[in-house]
C-alpha cells in the first residue's frame, strides 16, 4: 500500500491547476483501498469522494464531506483507511475551490488529529498524518479570511503535544490582530500540556485583552493548572457570568474546541475544576442565570460542595448550606428539572440540611403549580372570549 507525501504547492496557472489536479487523481491510485477498511467496511469509495471534492461544486462538497465524516472519522473515530486519506485532504488545501472548502477541510483535519480508535497504531499513524501538514496549516495563520485562520488554529490544536506546534501558537497570538483568531489560540493552548510552565505565563499574559481573549485563555488555564489557577484567570470567569450577549453568540462562533453546549455551560465547568474558591461568586451569579444556564451553574456549585468521602468541617457545612440554599431559590431551575432530583443526585436527599429546606423546596412546587393553573386559566378564559 504505497503512499506518498503530500507537500501543497499552489496551482498559479489554469494549465498548472489541470496538471495538479490529474497528479492528484493518479496518486490515489496508488493506494490500495480495496485493503483498507472504514466505519462502513471496504474503503473503495474514498478515492471517488476526494476526487470529486476537488472539483464538485459548493452543493456536492458539503455532500462529500458529510460522506466523509461518516465514514472515514465516524463519530470522531479513524480507522485504516483514515491516515492513508489524510494526505490527500491536505493537498486540496491548495487544489480545491473556494475559501469555504479550505475553512472546512482544516476543521475535518482538526477532528482526524483530535480522532480516537481501539487500536493506538491507527490513532498514532492518523495523528502522524495530519502532522505532515504543520507548514501548510500555519501558512494559513497569516492572513485571508477569518474563518480560515480559525479554522487553521483549529487543526494545529489538535497537534500541541509537539512543541514546535505551540510556539507556532504562541506566534499567532502575538502577531494576530483578530479577536476571533487569539481567541482561538487561547482555547487550543489549554491542550497543550507540553512546555506548560511557559504556556500557562502566556496564557496570564493575554487575560487584560478582549473579553472573548481573556475569557479563552481563562478557561484553558484552568484546564492546565486546576485549583492552582490565578486568581486573575477565576475573576475573569466569574465577570463573564452572565454574558454578555455579543460575547456569548463570538463565542458559539468559533471552531468547535469544546462540546456544543454554550458559553456559560463551558464557563461552569471550568469552575469546577478550580474548585471551593469559586463557590461564592457563582452562588451571586445564579441568581442573575435564567434556562439551562442557571441548571448549569447549580451542578457546578452541586458538585464543588458535595465531599462525600469526608467529614465536612465548619466553614464547608456553611458553604454547603449556602450552596443549597441557592439551587432552591434558583426559580430558573425549576424550569429544567426539580432541583430536589439534582441535590439527590449528589447525595443531599437524605441530610438534615434537605429535610430542613424541604418546605420551601414544596413552597416551589405548589408555586409552580399554581402558576401552571393561573396560565390555564387565562387560556380558556380566552378561548370562551372569542
């Protein structure tokens, strides 16, 4: 199974462009697809795929990469045939059309890099792969459109374990004059757990830029240093709470470093990393957190007081009674679930302290009940109107 290097030159010319294509297409061949397999057996259809995303129009691309996350990285796993594509991927970096096409392929690439599977060797040899494209990848760091500098950040992330990687990084962060792009960069470098002394320095260097920088760099410092995190990193998480709406929607914008669950959701869960220290500010912020925002905040603040392995000592039986004190009175909370489930859930039900909160726990209840008939009422009193 011969496979060759892929090192992107860009066509200049049409007859250059017609002859990087036909190499291209040539070069497939040379790989014996028929041996490899992917999420859906043989990987015969891989080469017909990339073919035609170096010359589909926009409608067939979105359509063949669809096909190729689900084959070839299906549910963020590789397999076989997955290193052996990923030159091919790199090269239409520079063959394919449109700036669209580049921003997604370099989003795929970033997922093969991040890919899992139950053999190392498969994991390890993608990984490799989507390596070999590092200059290609940081190319695209210096300028163009936005969304395929993001998404260059993106892949590059997925590569910090090496440390030529990060001080790409740490360039793009200090040259780049985007907020979106430094922001970026931020996230990926609460991956990097090599060279972390003097990442986690730049990280703390960046918490005085844009709320969208500052607010990514926190949440990777907390990644990289837990309950050792700055007080300057919490501060800034804590402020973000609630977000302001401009930063909350740049924030959803951005390649997809973390889970699709929304700023504040990422926030509450970097909080919890750092542990009791932030339990009094964000008790402050779930009173102003409406929806799934405020359930959010109320499992963060669940999980940092419960400590079911120890006796709890004065000042953490008080935090305790804060922090349930608060997931009661968190009317949004009571939209999701029952905040009674929740503190089950983390072992309250049975304490003293629940059996002491229960009557405003069913206060809530009947208030909600009521609330439920007024607004049943008003609906059929409605209905008789007209």
């Amino acid at each position: 199974m011969a496979r060759e290097k892929t090192e992107a030159k860009k066509p200049t010319t049409k007859r250059n462009y017609a002859a990087a294509l036909r190499d291209f297409s040539e070069r497939l061949d040379h790989v014996a697809w028929e041996q490899l397999e992917h999420a859906y057996g043989k990987a015969n259809d891989v080469p017909t795929l990339l073919r035609a995303l170096a010359t589909g129009n926009r409608d067939d691309q979105e359509e063949i990469l669809f096909e190729l996350y689900s084959n070839v990285l299906h549910q963020g796993t590789v397999y076989g045939a997955s290193p052996h594509a990923v030159p091919f991927v790199i090269e239409l970096l520079d063959i394919g059309k449109g700036w669209r096409l580049r921003a997604e392929l370099l989003e795929y690439l970033g997922h093969l890099a991040r890919g899992t599977s139950t053999d190392p060797v498969i994991q390890r040899k993608t990984r490799r792969a989507v390596a070999q494209g590092i200059e290609s990848y940081s190319r695209f760091l210096d300028g163009g459109r936005t969304e395929v500098r993001r998404a260059a950040v993106f892949v590059l992330g997925g590569l910090v374990a090496r440390p030529p990687v990060v001080r790409i990084l740490w360039r793009a962060l200090s040259t780049s004059r985007n907020v979106g792009v430094r922001a970026c960069v931020a996230l990926a470098l609460g991956a990097a757990t090599t060279l972390k002394k003097q990442n986690a320095k730049v990280l703390t260097d960046v918490l005085a830029d844009a709320p969208l920088v500052r607010i990514a760099a926190a949440m990777s410092l907390t990644g990289l240093l837990g309950a050792a995190s700055p007080a300057s990193a919490v501060g800034t998480l804590l402020g973000s709470l609630p977000p302001v709406e401009k930063t909350s929607s740049d924030f959803d914008a951005l390649p997809p470093f973390w889970p699709d669950i929304g700023l504040v959701a990422c926030v509450c869960e970097c909080l919890g990393r750092v542990g009791p220290g932030s339990a009094p500010r964000l008790i402050e912020a779930l009173s102003s957190l409406e929806g799934l925002d405020a359930v959010h905040a109320a499992y963060t603040l669940a999980e940092i007081a419960y400590k079911p392995e120890k006796s709890l000592g004065r000042e953490e039986v008080a935090q305790r009674d804060a922090v349930l004190a608060a997931i009661v009175a968190s009317t949004p909370t009571w939209g999701s679930r029952s905040p009674l489930e929740l503190l089950q859930q983390y072992g309250y039900g049975a304490s003293a302290l629940s059996q002491r909160l229960a009557p405003a726990l069913e206060a809530k209840k009947a208030a909600k009940k009521k609330a439920a008939k007024k607004k049943a009422a008003k609906k059929k009193a409605a209905k008789k109107k007209a």
